[in-house]
C-alpha cells in the first residue's frame, strides 16, 4: 500500500535551472494538491487539480507549471528555481465528495534548495 | 478572501498541564475547519474535523461561529502531543484547504 509518494526527497538545484518534483499516488484520488511549507507562512497552496486535464492555480502559483495527464501523476514544476522557491513541497490528494471530502493525504515531502 | 490565523508560533507546556491552541478564521461562507498534526519525521495527517463532534487523541474543538473561533483543545497534556498543529479552513465545494501558520506544541515534564 504505497499511497502517496513523492521524489526526489531531497533536491539542490541553482538559480536558473527547471526542476520537476514528482507526486504519485494509488488511491484514485480524484483532487490532487500542492502546498509548499515556509517557516511563518505555513502551508500556501500553490496548484490543484480537481481531475484528470483539469487544474487550477492557488495563491502563490507564479512561477510554476503543473500537468495532470494520469490521475495518478501530478509533477510540479518550477521553469526556472529562484531562491525564493528554496522550501518543503508538499502534495495531497483527496477523494471527491462523501464524508471524506476535505481529508487531504500528504506526501512525505521534498525539500528543495536552491542556490 | 478566507483567512486563518494562529496567533502561537509555539506553545510550551508542562505534561499533564491543559492545552489550547487557538484558531480564527474569517470566511462570509458557511466554513468547515480542521485540525492537521505533523508528528517528528512522520507526514501531516488530520486530526480532526468540526463536523464530526469528536474526540480524537484527547482532543477537542469546537467551533464558534460568533466567535470565529475552532480553538483546539486537550485538558492534561502527553509528551506524545509535541508535534506541530494547523489549523485549516475549507471553503467550496472542492477539497481545497487554507491553513494557517501552525503552532509548535512542546510538552515537558
């Protein structure tokens, strides 16, 4: 029962560079989420994805690109890493609708730096 | 726009001590609020929500809609609640949820 994965864990990168964080989860989860975790910010979501070809921006999306072609898959992407992007990325899924509907299923994290 | 704010960075107790953690939120909507909890080097994982009306762990929390409040509560603190605790807010018929800042719970003996 593997869940929700993310890779790579741990990435450094330089400023300029693109850098794809992956999401894979085994749940059929219909919304997929990600968040990034900043030291007095908390968790900021910066994309959503309600299905399969359908996602949406959050607060503090500029900056990234995601796609979802696969239920399954949500990789973010950051087109070219800026310091300001060095932080803990979360992704989430949720099932739709029902009495669950707003439990999120986090992965474990990638921390990314960015120098 | 919604908003929740947790106004503790960190909140250190004594074991056996009560607990409260507070949340506000501001939101014109009807809102449905959480409690997540990340444990050391585990994952963030709900702990409870207020339409369920339960107890999970000790906790409670209820929510004060005059208030704007879902405060979160435990009467006699454990060394296992050290953890860090968000507050979150759902709005919409999505699963999208806006946290707040989170609280460093630290319990000691």
């Amino acid at each position: 029962d593997a869940g929700i994965t993310q890779s790579p864990r741990y990435k450094i990168t330089e400023t300029g560079r693109q850098v794809t964080l992956m999401c894979h989860q085994t749940w059929s989860h219909s919304y997929m989420f990600w968040y990034r975790q900043d030291l007095g910010h908390g968790l900021r979501l910066i994309y959503y994805s309600a299905a399969a070809d359908i996602t949406d921006k959050g607060e503090v999306s500029d900056g990234y690109v995601v796609s979802r072609s696969k239920t399954e898959n949500f990789p973010l992407t950051l087109e070219s890493a800026t310091r300001s992007q060095t932080s803990v990325y979360f992704c989430a899924s949720s099932p739709a609708g029902g009495p669950d509907t707003g439990e999120l299923f986090f992965g474990e994290g990638s921390r990314l730096t960015v120098l | 726009a919604q908003r929740v704010t947790q106004p503790e960075k960190l909140l250190s107790v004594f074991k056996g001590a009560p607990v409260e953690l507070k949340c506000n939120y501001s939101y014109s909507g009807s809102p449905e609020l959480f409690w997540y909890v990340q444990y050391s080097r585990q994952r963030l994982q709900l702990l409870l929500r207020h339409i369920s009306r339960e107890s999970i762990k000790g906790f409670t929390a209820d929510l004060n809609k005059g208030e704007t409040s879902f405060h979160l509560k435990k009467p006699f603190a454990q060394e296992e609640d050290s953890a860090m605790y968000y507050c979150a807010l759902r709005t919409g018929t999505a699963s999208k949820l806006t946290f707040g800042t989170g609280t460093r719970l630290q319990v000691t003996l």
